[in-house]
C-alpha cells in the first residue's frame, strides 16, 4: 500500500460503525512494522485524540509483534548472544533502544577492567579484581529501594543507573568476564540468580547481588535447606542464555503484579510463552 491509501485507511479508525473500524485495524496491523513511521506521522498530525490514541494502541501492538519475533527468531537460532536477548526485552520499554549502543557501552566496560586485569592471576583473585572496580570505581550496586521495578529488567535502564536487580547486574557482570575469557555463567537458584566459574580444575560461585561475594556448594546446600525445598541440579550447574531471558520475563511479570498492570502483566506472558514452544521451562 502507498502512504496516501494509508493515510485513507487511518482516517477511518474513528468510524462510528464498529466493524468498519475495527476491520481498519486489522488491515493496518497485517501492514506489519513498516507502517510504523506513517503511523507516527499520522498521529503527529491529527488532531484526533480518539484517532491518536487507537494510533498509539496500534503501534504498540505492532512493536510488540516485532519483540516477539526477534526473540523467536534469537532462540531459533540458538540464543548464542545473551546481549541480543536482554536488549529484544528492554525494547518492550524502550522500542527505539539500540542494541549498537549497548554493544558500545558493554565494551568500554570491559575495557575498563581489562587495563587492570591480570589473566595470570587464579580464579578468585580474578573475580576479587573485577569486583573491586566493578562495585567500587563503576560502582554498580543492588537496586533495594526500588527492587521491584520494571526498569530493573532493562538492561539499558541498569547500564545508566548501576542499580538494578540479581539478574540483570549477573548479565553485564557476566558478559564483563566471559570477554576476559573467564568460564563464568549464570545459575538458577530460587528467588535468587548467581553466577558460578566453572573450569575443569575449578567451580565456585559469586553472588553479584551481594557486592559480588564468592561463596561454594555447600553453601548452596545450606540455602536450599533453609528454604526447605527438594535439591535440584540445576540449582547448581550452568543455565542456557534462553533460561536467563526466560527468567528475566517472569520477573518483569512479578513487577507488573506488584502494580495491578493486567495489561502489561498479559503482554509479557504472551512473549514469554512465545519462547516456551519446545523449550525446557527454568
């Protein structure tokens, strides 16, 4: 469709026969996220506040499509880049978010690190010298105060303000170490994600929540024995990056509860399940 049958198609959303209006809409979202740009240009030039609010739930439905099939895509194709996930999440928020910048940001992050990192020294020493610059000179910390906040699930919204929540601070943290080469990855506990080190000689685990604290399987042992529930190998062993972005949605799902937003709460199930297909649940 050229812009002026699009043009005539959005003068027609307000019609006051419902089925005339609402085949509008449909037609308009088979369009697909191309006619994104001259929906926007529409609702800037409308003075239709009916009109510029269906254009809005439009667009939104639209970008929401898109979320979802760039992640169905990201997992299809094995769910290799774990910044490639968190950013299709943060673009739910932030649909203009550009994942160049992230890349940019992560890497003058590593960068940072790298100039005072030693690959020579152990395990331990090494994730001691990341913590000190990460949580002291970067100084990224747990978001307390907020804890339950959407924007603690966007990992762009973190990178700004170095507050966010165990899962996010565990990505950048972890995509930090795995570019220092080290065999760092995320772990699924209940009610908390960490990360572990794993190499063939060694395993420890790291609590970045926690200011990045190094603690060992028996004190997993004991955590899980605290929460009386039935020991899991997972609660102990390496998860997949699609694990962490399924994990990071439950979240945002849990935050949109604590706020009574059905909408919002509907939305993200609708994306999480979307990576559900196939897939072992977290």
């Amino acid at each position: 469709m050229n812009q002026k049958e699009i043009k005539a198609l959005i003068s027609l959303l307000d019609d006051e026969d419902h089925e005339v209006s609402q085949h509008v809409e449909g037609k308009i979202l088979s369009l697909g996220g191309t006619v994104i740009p001259f929906l926007e240009t529409e609702w800037e030039e409308s003075f239709n506040p009916i009109v510029q609010r269906k254009i809005e739930e439009l667009i939104h439905e639209l970008q929401l499509s898109i979320m979802i099939e760039r992640l169905q895509a990201w997992k299809n194709g094995g769910g290799l880049d774990l910044l490639e996930g968190m950013w299709i999440i943060a673009t739910y928020h932030y649909p203009d978010l550009s994942i160049e910048k992230l890349k940019t940001t992560i890497e003058q992050l590593y960068y940072d690190i790298w100039i005072q990192f030693q690959e020579e020294m152990n395990a331990v020493d090494q994730v001691k010298r990341i913590n000190s610059i990460f949580f002291g000179v970067m100084n990224f910390a747990a978001n307390t105060k907020n804890f339950h906040s959407p924007t603690n699930s966007m990992i762009n919204s973190v990178l700004e303000s170095r507050r966010g929540n165990p899962i996010t601070l565990c990505v950048i943290y972890l995509l930090i170490a795995r570019k220092l080469g080290m065999p760092v990855y995320g772990v699924n506990l209940p009610n908390l994600f960490v990360l572990t080190y794993k190499s063939d000689k060694t395993q420890f685990y790291i609590n970045v929540f926690n200011r990045g604290i190094i603690f060992s399987k028996t004190d997993i042992d004991h955590y899980i024995a605290q929460l009386n529930i039935k020991s899991k190998e997972i609660f102990y062993q390496p998860c997949t990056n699609l694990e962490i972005v399924q994990r990071v949605l439950r979240n945002l799902i849990l935050s949109y509860e604590k706020t009574s937003e059905q909408d919002k709460i509907r939305e993200i199930e609708k994306i999480l399940k979307s990576t559900l297909d196939d897939a072992p649940e977290s």
